[in-house]
C-alpha cells in the first residue's frame, strides 16, 4: 500500500469489478490506453483480477488500484510490468476524477517505489502521439521525452507512433 495526500493504492479487489467495468467504457480510455478490450464486459475485469493477481506472486507485473483517501472510491488505475531491469508504466484516472491532482500523486508514488523497491535501473513508459494531458504529466512528474517511436502501440487494430519517456533512479524529486 502507498500513500499520498489524498490518495492511497493498493493492490485491486474483487469489489472494484463494478467501477473498472464503467471506466473501461469511457471514450478517452478507449482512445488512449491500449490493449483493454472495447466492449469492457465483467469477464474481462475478472480475468484482469487474475492477470494481476498472477503478476503480483510472479514479480512480473505490479498493478495497483488508485483510491481516493476520503471517500474510499476507486478512482484510477496504475501499474508497472517488469522486463530484467526496466519497468514499463501505465495509467489513468477515471473520468469525473481528472483534473484534481490524482495522476501526479500516483504517478509519483508509484515511480519512486519501482525504482526504490524494486530496485529498477530504468522507468519507461509510452504516451501515444497526441495523448498531451498524459506526456505533460509524465514530463511534470520528471521524465525526460526521448523521441518518438513510429507505429510502436496497437490500438484498436491500427498501428499509433507513441513518444517513448524515461525516469532514472536519480531523477525522482
Ligand atoms: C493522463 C491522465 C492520467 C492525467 O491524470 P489527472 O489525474 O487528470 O492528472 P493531474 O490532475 O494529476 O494533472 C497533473 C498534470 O498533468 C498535466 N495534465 C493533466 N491533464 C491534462 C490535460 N487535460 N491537458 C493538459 N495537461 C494535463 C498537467 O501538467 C497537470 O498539471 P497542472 O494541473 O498543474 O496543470 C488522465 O487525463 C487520464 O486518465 N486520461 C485518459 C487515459 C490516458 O490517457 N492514460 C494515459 C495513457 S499513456
């Protein structure tokens, strides 16, 4: 569990089903979060339960539910796949909860436990071309644009140029 201001995360539970089924819905996950199926139906969020679960036990994959401290919702998603020494991270907040300060929180807790905890020698992760509200947080949080990799994410059967970002473990501030 990781704590912030107004946010803790924590790994995902079979009650936050219902809320990740509405947020996968929402347009703008569709548009720029690759690989979660369109429709979102319950079987998918389970067996994302188990994809989670699995990664967890086999140190592969670590994903997190964001939650909002007062209230307890469920109000994000963030996580972090491990390859040797490089993680990849990826995230969003739920629509109704952006704009309020979430994605930086977690973004930043998530980045110093990976590169802290995990031990990591490298941080990545990839804004599709266009995506500006998620390559400005990146760069707020302190990782450096690196250039743009042409046709790199598949996204709902077409082929998107993303722009690769990177955080070493003695850039996090
Ligand atoms: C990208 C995303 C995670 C940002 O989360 P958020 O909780 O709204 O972000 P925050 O409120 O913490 O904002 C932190 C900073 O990010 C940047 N930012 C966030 N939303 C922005 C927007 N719509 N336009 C421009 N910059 C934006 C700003 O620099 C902001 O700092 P500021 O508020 O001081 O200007 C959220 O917009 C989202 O989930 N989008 C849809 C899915 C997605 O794109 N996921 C990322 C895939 S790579």
């Amino acid at each position: 569990m990781l704590e912030g201001d107004s946010i803790v995360i924590r790994r995902w539970q079979e009650r936050d089903i219902e809320d990740s089924i509405v947020a996968c819905a929402d347009p703008e996950v569709v548009r720029w979060v690759p690989r979660i199926p369109t429709p979102y139906r319950e079987q998918d969020a389970r067996e994302f339960l188990e994809h989670a679960k699995r990664g967890w036990e086999e140190s592969t994959a670590f994903d997190f539910a964001i939650t909002e401290r007062a209230s307890g919702r469920t109000v994000g998603s963030i996580g972090v796949a491990v390859n040797g020494a490089v993680g990849e991270i990826g995230y969003f907040v739920f629509a109704g909860h952006r704009r309020r300060g979430i994605g930086e929180q977690a973004l930043r807790l998530v980045s110093r436990w990976a590169l802290e905890e995990l031990g990591l020698a490298r941080l990545q992760l990839t804004a599709m071309v266009g995506n500006v509200a998620s390559a400005q947080l990146a760069e707020k949080v302190g990782f450096t644009r690196e250039g743009v990799l042409r046709a790199w994410i598949e996204n709902r059967g077409e082929r998107a140029d993303a722009i690769m970002f990177s955080l070493l473990p003695d850039e996090i501030d």
